[in-house]
C-alpha cells in the first residue's frame, strides 16, 4: 500500500499570499525556490546572493515547478507567507546567514515547524 507522505509547508501564521509574473528564459525552477527579480527586465530569475542584477535579493518563492528552457513566461509565485524553512529549495552553497536575511523586508518570514 503506498504511503501518503505530508509536507508541512507554512511555520507560522501568516497567510498565503500569490502573484504573477514573468519568469527569465532558460531556467527550471523545483517548487520553493527563492527568487528575485532582474532590475533591467523586471522578470523573476533564481535568487543568487553574488549577483548585481536585482536577484542578489531574494524576494519571493516558485509555487510550483517552472520551466522556460522553450523562452520567458508567466507563472504564479508566493509573495507573502511563513513558510517552512526546511522545504525550501535553497541554492547550493548558500550559507546560514544568507538564508536567515534572505527574505528581510519582505511579507515573507521562514521557520521550522515546531512538532
């Protein structure tokens, strides 16, 4: 029999807010990953700390998978919520400390789940 397996996606209260937005081409994107957004383009790309494009700043987080290897698209994004830090599918090598300030001054805070 196969088993059912939860993931416990907020840590907190807040609601669940979403947007829309264009995604930059020629990327593929897991669900819950941290993005920003491209100051000359306006569109939303990977968040990477080392960047000076606008994505140094990680602002939002996929919903879902997204795929643009074919060109840009729209595609909804979290823009607001406590989300479990666990599930979030952060960028290799980014350290503690980058995570912890990864989302300041947005509506987006990040936790553990407490069990």
């Amino acid at each position: 029999m196969e088993q059912l397996i939860h993931e416990q996606l907020t840590a907190g209260d807040r609601p669940l807010t979403q947007n829309t937005g264009t995604f930059e081409t020629s990327q593929t994107l897991q669900k819950l990953t941290p993005i920003g957004r491209v100051t000359a383009t306006g569109h939303l790309k990977k968040w990477e700390p080392a960047a000076n494009d606008g994505t140094q700043f990680a602002k939002f987080l996929t919903v879902g998978t997204v795929d643009t290897a074919t060109g840009a698209k729209a595609a909804p994004y979290y823009d607001g919520g406590h989300f479990n830090t666990d599930l979030i599918n952060w960028p290799a090598g980014a350290t503690d400390a980058q995570k912890l300030g990864a989302f300041d001054g947005t509506p987006i805070a990040i936790g553990k789940v407490l069990e």
